[in-house]
C-alpha cells in the first residue's frame, strides 16, 4: 500500500525526467488525471512541477505546458538552463533541477506526511534520508522497467515505498505509442481520458 488515508500529501516532479519516462514506456502523460490520480490517494496539498528552459530559445513545447500547468493544480518551477560546447565539441545543456527540488521538499518537512518524488536522481538520496528521519514518509516513483533503468539504486533503498510508474500509469495515460522495451508490451489497455488541447507532454 503506498498512501493512507488522510495523508497530507506532496507531489515533487523532475519534468524532464517524467517525460523521458513517460517516453521509454511508450504512454504520454495526461496531467489533469495524474493530478486527479494523487488526490484519490490521500489529501494533496501540493504538486510541484519542475523545468528548465534556454534562455536563446523563442518558442519551445514547453512553455504552453508550463503554463496550463500553473493554471491547473501545479505549483510550476522553473530556472534558466545553461547551454555550453564539451571538450569534443558537442553542445550540450545543463538543467539540473535536483537543488530547487530538495530545497522546496525540506521547506515543506513540517506541514507533509508524505512525500512523493516523481525522479531517479541519486543526488537526492540525502534529502530522502532526511525527511525519513523527521518522521515523514517517502515514496519514489519512477520506472526500472526502462532500457536503461531510470532510477538510481541509492535514491531506491532510501525511500519507504517504491512506485513503479509501469504499474500505475493506466491511471494517467493519455494515449499509448509504440512501446520501446519488451516488457510492456502485454500491459492493458484503456480508452484515452481527456485532456486540454494541445497538452500532452514535454516536447511533444
């Protein structure tokens, strides 16, 4: 069982992460039923969305997102991604969200019985182990049924409950898509729910 009732509840998502999840599973996510699916859960107090953006860029998928994100239920947090050239010439993007995320779950280490990360970072083991020690609960909900797994090992152990989005995501699928690992392919289908326009998911 990973919720009790009654629980005051936090929902802490890595955008970037969820979507690549979401894109290794082969489902797209619908925001407005995977809200819907953690207030059936418990009592939600907060659901923190987090993103980075490039500054250079005009017009990026994102921003629509974001936007009916914070008109919708979500708490949208967003930074500045760094763009840079490796050592071998190849551009890369910097947009580590993991110091807003930690931050904002400590912030709240008094006023949550549960809280839910929706990420596989490693580096937030720490503040895992911490809000364990303040007596909250702590669930992590990612997929290991991806190739590659999308959670570290450590963030795994640390957490009381481990939820694998590959067995709760018919509760938030907007539409199903080729899927990319053999072990999903077997998994129900469900009629697609409905969803605002235009808002599917990151990048999309």
């Amino acid at each position: 069982m990973y919720f009790f009732q009654n629980e005051k509840i936090g929902v802490f998502i890595d955008g970037q992460h969820l979507y690549n999840v979401s894109r290794g599973l082969g489902f797209d996510v619908d925001y407005r039923d995977l809200l819907k699916f953690f207030r059936e859960q418990g009592r939600l107090v907060h659901a923190y969305y987090y993103a980075a953006l490039l500054e250079n860029e005009e017009y990026t998928p994102l921003r629509p997102l974001m936007d009916w994100l914070d008109y919708n239920g979500y708490l949208v947090v967003s930074k500045s991604a760094r763009e840079y050239t490796d050592a071998n010439g190849n551009r890369r993007v910097q947009s580590n969200m993991d110091v807003d995320i930690a931050t904002d779950m400590l912030e709240q280490a008094n006023h949550l019985d549960h809280f839910v990360l929706v990420s596989g970072s490693g580096n937030l083991r720490r503040p895992i182990e911490a809000l364990r020690a303040k007596g909250a609960r702590t669930s992590v909900m990612t997929s290991v049924k991806t190739a590659p797994p999308m959670c570290s090992d450590d963030l795994r152990r640390a957490c009381d409950e481990f939820i694998e989005i590959n067995e709760v995501m018919e509760h938030f699928t907007r539409r199903r898509t080729e899927p990319r690992t053999d072990d999903v392919r077997t998994i129900r289908r469900r009629p697609a729910p409905a969803v605002a326009p235009g808002i599917v998911g990151v990048g999309d």
